[in-house]
C-alpha cells in the first residue's frame, strides 16, 4: 500500500461547486445520478485535461457531459476510480452509477443499519456513493432528490432544507432537499427509514426558531430527552461562549446502531451511534449520561470549528478535532463540575493517548504521513490536539483566546484551511503573540518528560527549580527540539496557602511568568523565586496546564502534603495518584522477585484521611479514592508484568478496604438509602461514591458483600446501580454470578445498548473461563460482528482484559488474531481499531513478544489484508 505525504499537498486542478443528486433507494441495487457543475482552479492552458475522479466499489453506468453521452474512448475506469478524457474548461458532468448499500458491511458510503438507509462519508466515504474529487477543499452546494418506497421508507433525509416533495408511481415517494453551504464531500449525509421523531425548538441569540429533530427506531422516543436537552444547551453555550449562532433552520440527529464511531457531525443532518443518544435512568448509566451531552455538544460545535471552516486536507484533522473536542470539554465543565470533568478527560489522556505515544503508532497531532486516514482518527488528533488548543488558551487567556476565534471565523469562513491558519489567527488578534517555538506541538510525537530539581537557600529565602525536558524518540523522530509550554506552578507554605511568585531575573522578551503560569522554553532553565520565608512544598503542572509527564526529587511525603492541602484541587487528585503509582510499582518488583507485599503505612493513612474527609465533594472523592489502573501501572513499566500488575493492586485494594472496613461500611449505607432518582451532579456522586465503596468493600472477601451487591443488583432502580452490581458480582467470581448474568440477560435481551454492557462485563472478568465465555458469546442472540458496538463491547472489552489477552498460553492472541482476520473481511476499520491492541508489544516479556510476532506475521501474510489492518500492523511489527 502506498503511504501518502503531506508535504505532496497540491489544490485540485478542478472544482466543483455544485452537484445534484437523485437517489433511488434499493437494498442491493440503488441507483445514483450526480450532475456536477466543474471548472477549472487555475489558468485552464497549464492544465492537465483529465479530470481524475474518485470511486469505490460503484458500477458505472452512464456518462454525460454537457448533456452528451460519453463513448467508451473518451473515459477510463482506473483502480479506485474514473477518468474523464479531455476535459473542457467548464462542463457539466452527470453520472449515473448503482451501489449494494446491504452488502456494505465497511459501513463507510451508503449501507443499511439494520431498516435504515445512512451514510458515513467522513473522511472517504463519499467515494463509495459516486465519482467525485473526495477531498475537503473542494466545497460545493449540494442538492439532493431522494426516492425511495413510501411505506418502507416515510422519512427521507439529506442536509439543509427541503424543497420539494411528493408521491411517485409503484408506491413510491420522493423528498428534495437542499443545502445553501458549501460543505466537503464529507459532511454530506442521507438517510431513509421507518423513523420515530422526537421535536422541540430553539430560538437563537438574534430570534430565528429552529427546528430540533431527533429521528429514531420507533420506540425510542422516550429515551431522547437528554440528549435533546444537551442540543439545546450546546445551543446556547457557543453563543454565550464563543458568540457563535445556528445557521440553517433545521437540526436534525438520526441515531442509528451501527456506525463505526461515536457521531458525525453531517450538515444539519448528524448521524449518531445510538449508544449518544438514547438514554434513560433504566437503560443508562450516569456515565452514558455524560456521554450523551458531551458528544451531542462535540458534533453541534464542529457546525462552526469544522463545518463553516473545514480541514485543507486531512493532514489537519486536529484542526477541527482538536479544537472541537477542546470546546466539548469545557461545555461539559460548564453543564457539570469542572474539577471532576477535568479529572476524568486526563485520566483518558493519560491511560489511552500516552499509550498511543509511547507506542509502535505515535504521531504528531499533525501527521506528515498516513497509509489509511481512518487509522488517524486517534487520541493524540484528538485528546492531545485538545491538550494542544488548551495551551493556547492558557497562554492568551480567556478573552485572548475569544479574540482569536473571532479573527479565525472572521478570516476564514467558507473555506477549507490548515492548523497553520487557525494559529495565525490566534498571532494576529493577540498583537502577534509569537507560536514559533509552539508549533513544535504539531510537529513532534510522544510525550514529554519534566525532570524537575528543587533547592532553597534559607538564608536568601529563595526558592530555585530547575526543569529539564526531554522527549522520546518515537517512530520516525530521534531528535526533539524543546517546548513551549504553560506550567501551572504553587509554592505551598506549611500552613496550605501559596506563597506568592515572585522571580527573582527575567531572561527572556516574552513574559515567563504571568498569574502563576511559568513558561517553560529551553532544554533546562532554572527559575528562582524571592520572599520564600521557609522551604514550600511545590505543586508542578497544576491544572495539568501542559500534557506532560513529571518526575522531581522531592520526597513522597511531599504527595502525602499536597493530597490533603494543595488549593489545586486537580493536583490533590494528582498528589495521590502519583503517590499510589509509585508505591505500587515497587510493589510490583517486589512480587516479581517474591519479596511479600507490604503496604506503605503513611500512605494507608492518607488515604483513611481521605475516606473520612467529609468536605469533599462524593465525586470528587470517588476519583481520589480509585487506585491507578493496570494500565497506568504498565506505563511506568520497561517490560510489563501483567501478573504482577494485577495482583498488586488486588492487594492494595484488599488492605486498604480491610484497614478501613467500617468507615466504607458506614459511607455505602448512607448513600444506600430510597431517593428519587436525579441527574444532578450531587446525585450521580452519591451513586458513583456508592459502587466504588462497594468494589472496595467485595474485595475484603468477605462474604456478606457478596449478599450486598446481590441485594443492590436486584433491587436497583437504575441502569448507574444494576449495571456496576453486575459487574462487581461477575468480577468478584460472588456466587451470585451465574444467576445474575441469567437474570440480566432475560431482563434486557430486546435492549441491544444494554446487551453491550453485558457482553463487557463477561468480557472483563478474570480467570481462565473468561476466553471460553467469550468464544460462547459469539454465538449468541443478541451478537452480531457486523455491529461495531457489540464488536468493541466482547472484543474490544477483551483485550483490554490484561491477563486474559496476554495469558502466557498464547491463546488470547491466538483468539483475537483470528478475530481481526475474519472481521477484517467485513469492516477493515473495525479490524484495525482491534489490531491497535498489540501495541504494547516492543515492552512484553519475551515470550509474550515471541507469541505476538507470530500472530502480527500471521496477519501480514493474509491475502488481501485491508490497508487499515496493514498499516497498524505492519508498523507494529517494524
Ligand atoms: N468527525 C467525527 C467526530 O469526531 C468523527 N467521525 O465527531
Ligand atoms: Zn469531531
């Protein structure tokens, strides 16, 4: 497969700017007529005269151009696509082609899920629809006539507004639609089906009412209320936010259940994976809950940060991604408590996108170079390319930042640009603030190391750090120039306050210090602070200001301080963290040399303090008290010991719950009483303080918990209370498992959201059974490897089950390589998501490492292996 450059980037030699298209929608055989208005971009006589078209998997049936029908010489069909001959400067070109939406099963183009007619065409997709220059910088006015049967298929969907509509011979119907934008290929959407529709509307800063539809399965009505809610919000925040209003007059979402990515944002017409939409206390957790608000607010704001300003090429993904899921982060702290959203995006940083960096996959946020660009819809686009946007508005401050956006939609609105663009309006409407050694975040990958030094002079009373950054080679990139970065830093007296920051020189034009933000520049640079009257505890990175890693002489008690009086709240959760992480990682050595676990005691004491200290917020005290994961114990690891990894933190959670057995005893009582069921932030830490106690409480072993999660699972009200039973009764191997798995699945079995979380808390148990389980699973009712949710929920859910995956046996490699190679048939972007999780095979034990060489050779030597799976394995096994 051939790799694609940024650096080969060149504008179309053609445009086209507008194109009408007439669908007749069948199951096997749909036909599609696109007339495309195109012209020359440049001065026509330097031109090449064959316009290179797009196309997969289409029949070709007619061309036109001019309204005169083509002869066989004066066009060629190409691999992936068509050559028109000898083209003029000006024409009007009109295809007729047909297409298998059923036999789709890639679900990118025009495919069935389940009765619906939907369309993925991000990035690609458009392609497989019809012939077209399927790339973002060619921006036309779509107009689409969709005919379909009228009682199969009553609601007939593209963007923008319709226009026309009426009834067609042979029980047919049609409904025109146009949208006044231009848009990407990307963004345009269609859908047809046998819809439920769920309506409310919107009036907008300057008065205009909008139209707000969701469209879903008949039955589902009732579970959009939340997800219509967080529309109207998001609404309303990017006007009060970023002054941003809705532009057409209709918005409507379709949810439908397989789709291979959580949404898509589609002019006017976003299509989601129903897992975004629907959802109710009884179906629903109170993470799903959130889900919902944040990826309904994410695809509403991309209408502005990718829909009206849109990507050059998709070398500058993160351009909208980033910038989109930046703004879905801070709604979501807005609508919810910022400390705790904070928390929860790192902990997804940390455990997922420093993974992908340290991994055989790392990229910059802004590749140069791609295979398949649907294996780049990554955490680092998107989880650092927010990180990365973060920064900037930490440096320009909130109003220097909105200023900037406003230059941006001022400067480029209507137009298909590059992350250099939206940075240059950032420079400008901020009197020139200098990116230059900035950008380095979009050139360079992995994750940079601070090692910081401290001393004080007692006589002086000053206060001296010393940062030293460093970052990695990663694939492709030995050498690292140094960033810029914001660092939030606190000097915390003995009393809790924080000295004020005063520096002792300035060396450098830009400020380096401003509202205690330090900038970081250099290789090593030393700051030295004044009035310093005794020796702080310092709090680096607060905020997490800089999406780095930190080490720093200074003693664990130092962690122990913070976690109870750092005013950063984020770095309280922080202190404690890194505390456990360290403990434990010795921990680990110590099992792997045999030495017997023994827990730190001023660490089992702080954390007591923690369990008892009643001013903290329940959720807030729910993260603090989670002890770090198996994964973010691996990261800290050269070579990863799965077993030991995983009974260590079995064993921390033991002596932790043993020691404090009571107090845990007495909070999950207190939060166990009969409430009316409530989303409020304060309810939802009630029951997320709740199951994490429990969790604790079953793993004391003592039996009675068994009989108390029992109890919460059968007398549960809600999805947040039923479904972490579950999970903790199969986990804990209770006695209750097998009847709770039954029971569960006779409750539930027509409610396919509900079945994933079964199928993923089957998948996540420990123990040998687990693999047999899964391999049983996959013949069950309610699964099916064309859907991508159920796929991720069982096999997902199963390599991410570190022993199991990773059993020294080999067969979970043997079972999931086998996986990959039969789903890879279907649904290559599937099949590569999966094939990602070999990726911590340069750090495994060596005969783990010998095991999955096999399995990743095994997949290379498959005859036509997609180009998604080839790409990630292929540069896993370099
Ligand atoms: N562009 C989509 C999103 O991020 C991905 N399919 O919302
Ligand atoms: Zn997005």
């Amino acid at each position: 497969p051939q790799t694609i450059f940024l650096k080969d980037y060149t504008p179309s030699d053609y445009l086209i700017s507008k194109i009408h298209l007439t669908f007749d929608l069948d199951d096997t055989n749909t036909q599609v007529i696109s007339k495309m208005n195109v012209s020359a971009n440049y001065d026509f006589k330097s031109l090449k005269r064959d316009l290179v078209l797009n196309g997969e998997e289409l029949t070709l049936n007619k061309i036109f151009v001019d309204g005169v029908e083509l002869g066989a010489d004066q066009y060629e069909l190409i691999e992936d696509g068509l050559v028109i001959k000898e083209v003029k400067e000006e024409f009007i070109l009109e295809i007729h082609n047909t297409i298998n939406p059923l036999a789709n099963k890639a679900l990118d183009g025009l495919y069935k899920s389940g009765s619906i007619f939907c369309t993925q065409n991000e990035p690609e997709g458009f392609r497989r629809i019809t012939y077209f220059i399927d790339r973002p910088d060619i921006m036309a006015v779509y107009t689409t006539k969709v005919i379909a049967d009228k009682a199969k298929y009553p609601v007939l969907l593209s963007n923008g507004n319709p226009i026309d509509s009426g009834d067609l011979e042979g029980g047919k119907h049609f409904v025109e639609w146009l949208d006044p934008f231009v848009k990407p290929s990307y963004l345009y959407a269609l859908v047809a089906g046998d819809l439920g529709l769920v309506q409310d509307e919107f009036t907008t800063m300057s008065g205009r009412k909008i139209d707000l539809r969701i469209y879903v399965d008949k039955g589902n009505e009732s579970k959009c209320d939340h997800a219509m809610e967080s529309l109207k919000n998001s609404m309303r925040w990017d006007e009060e936010v970023y002054g941003r209003e809705y532009d057409l007059d209709i918005y409507m979402i379709v949810a439908v259940d397989a789709f291979n990515m959580g949404a898509m944002e589609n002019k006017g017409l976003n299509i989601f994976n129903s897992a975004y939409v629907l959802a109710d206390p009884k179906t629903a957790t109170d993470s799903n809950f959130f889900g919902v608000e944040g990826v309904i607010g994410h695809e509403y704001f991309h209408n502005w940060t990718g829909n009206r300003i849109t990507c050059r090429d998709w070398f500058q993904l993160t351009l909208k991604e980033g910038l989109t899921v930046f703004r879905d982060q801070e709604f979501s702290s807005d609508m919810n408590s910022r400390v705790v959203n904070r928390i929860a995006n790192i902990k997804t940083l940390k455990s997922r996108q420093f993974v992908e960096d340290a991994g055989p996959t790392a990229h910059p946020i802004k590749p140069s170079s791609y295979i398949e660009i649907n294996n780049f819809y990554t955490m680092t686009i998107y989880e650092k390319g927010s990180e990365v946007i973060r920064m900037i508005h930490t440096l320009l401050g909130a109003d220097g930042f909105r200023k900037g956006t406003d230059k941006y939609f001022e400067l480029f609105d209507g137009q298909a640009v590059t992350t250099e663009d939206f940075i240059h309006a950032m420079s400008v409407a901020n009197d020139n603030y200098d990116f230059t050694q900035f950008k380095n975040w979009y050139h360079q990958a992995g994750t940079p190391m601070l090692d910081i030094k401290t001393s004080y002079n007692e006589a002086a009373k000053e206060y001296s750090i010393t940062v030293t950054q460093s970052c990695k080679p990663t694939p492709g990139q030995d050498e690292k120039k140094p960033y810029h970065m914001p660092f939030g830093l606190g000097l915390v007296s003995k009393d809790g306050a924080d000295f004020p920051l005063k520096l002792k020189e300035v060396f450098t034009a830009q400020p380096q210090i401003e509202e205690n933000i330090l900038h970081l520049t250099q290789e090593s640079e030393t700051f030295t602070f004044t009035g310093i009257d005794h020796e702080p505890v310092p709090s680096f990175n607060r905020g997490f200001s800089a999406p780095v890693n930190l080490k720093s002489d200074r003693p664990l008690s130092d962690f122990v301080f913070l976690m109870a009086n750092d005013n950063d709240e984020y770095n309280r959760y922080e202190s404690a963290q890194a505390l456990a992480i360290e403990l434990m990682s010795c921990l680990v050595k110590d099992a792997a040399n045999g030495v017997p676990l023994k827990l730190d005691a001023p660490f089992i004491k702080a954390y007591g303090e923690l369990i008892k200290d009643e001013s903290l917020d329940n959720s807030f005290k729910a993260l603090i008290l989670d002890i770090p994961s198996e994964g973010i114990l691996h990261q800290a690891q050269d070579v990863v010991d799965f077993e030991n990894t995983f009974k260590v933190r079995k064993f921390v959670k033991e002596t932790l719950a043993k020691t404090y057995e009571q107090e845990l005893s007495a909070i999950y009582d207190s939060l166990n009483v009969d409430k009316e069921y409530s989303l409020s932030p304060e309810a939802m830490g009630e029951r997320e303080l709740k199951n994490l106690v429990l969790g604790l409480l079953l793993s004391t072993g003592n039996s009675k918990y068994d009989d108390l999660a029992y109890e919460q699972f059968v007398k549960a009200t809600n999805m947040t209370d039923e479904f972490a039973a579950l999970t903790m009764i199969i986990h804990s191997d209770s006695k209750y498992a097998d009847e709770v798995i039954e029971k569960f699945f006779i409750k539930w079995k027509h409610e396919t959201l509900v079945m994933q979380k079964w199928l993923t808390a089957q998948a996540s148990a420990r123990g040998e059974k687990t693999l047999g389980r899964v391999k049983e699973l996959l013949s069950n009712e309610v699964y099916d490897k064309s859907v991508p949710n159920l796929v991720r929920s069982l096999i997902g859910t199963f390599t991410a089950n570190y022993t199991e995956f990773h059993n020294t046996s080999g067969v979970g490699y043997e079972f999931i390589t086998n996986q990959i190679i039969d789903i890879d048939k279907l649904n290559p972007q599937m099949a590569s998501r999966l094939a990602g999780s070999f990726k911590d095979y340069k750090r495994l034990p060596s005969d783990l490492k010998a095991l999955v060489k096999t399995s990743l050779e095994r997949i290379l030597a498959e005859k036509d292996i997609s180009r998604n799976v080839y790409e990630i394995v292929s540069k896993t096994h370099a």
